[in-house]
C-alpha cells in the first residue's frame, strides 16, 4: 500500500464516524478501543484488522501529525472535544514527521539516483 493513498477501509471511517474521519483532527488517547467496541458490533465489509490498519495509517500520516500542537483539542468519536494535546505528544509526533520527511526525501533521492 503506498502510504499517500488510504486503504480501503478508510473509507468506513469515514461513513460511520464522519465527525473525526472527514477532517484531519488529533484523536482522543485510546480512542482506538471505544472505535473498534462500535465496530465489533455493526456489520461491516471489512475486518477489525483491516480497520486498525487504516486508523494506523490515519494517526500516522503527515497530515496527521501536522495537527499534534500543545494546547489543541483531542475529539471523541462524536466529535466533542476531550483534552488537549500535550507539549511531549507534540514533541513526539514531531520526531515521527521528521523521520517520515527524511525517509521521504531518501526515497526521493534513490529514485531521481536510478534515473540518472
């Protein structure tokens, strides 16, 4: 799967709980419990797995991460505010954006590396 494009799951995130999935914001801490509660109980045609792979990708993606900043609000499933992003949360999904950008520009740089 390439890491700029969804998976398909995704897509069920975004129907069933569009208040959180249709905008990029951070997530409530341990959100992915009450998340996957809702969905062990409505029939879906993806796997919890294919699921928790998707909200992965989501809490991992650039844009993501861009979102983590001290003093913004966590949502809940509904999408009321449930807490604040902490100063070490955004220090540390800091530290992921930095490594997913230098990956990113390596992989760049390989590639424009072969065609030469």
């Amino acid at each position: 799967m390439n890491s700029n494009n969804p998976p398909a799951a995704f897509v069920l995130l975004k129907q069933q709980f569009p208040k959180v999935f249709t905008q990029v914001v951070p997530l409530k801490i341990g959100i992915h419990r009450e998340l996957f509660a809702i969905l062990h109980n409505i029939p879906r045609d993806y796997s919890l797995k294919q699921c928790r792979r998707a909200l992965c990708w989501y809490t991992h993606s650039e844009k993501y991460l861009r979102q983590i900043v001290a003093g913004h609000d966590r949502f809940d499933m509904d999408g009321n505010p449930c807490g604040k992003v902490t100063k070490a949360e955004q220090e540390y999904a800091a530290r992921k954006f930095n490594k997913k950008s230098v990956k990113s520009t390596k992989s760049s740089f390989v590639k424009l590396s072969l065609v030469d």
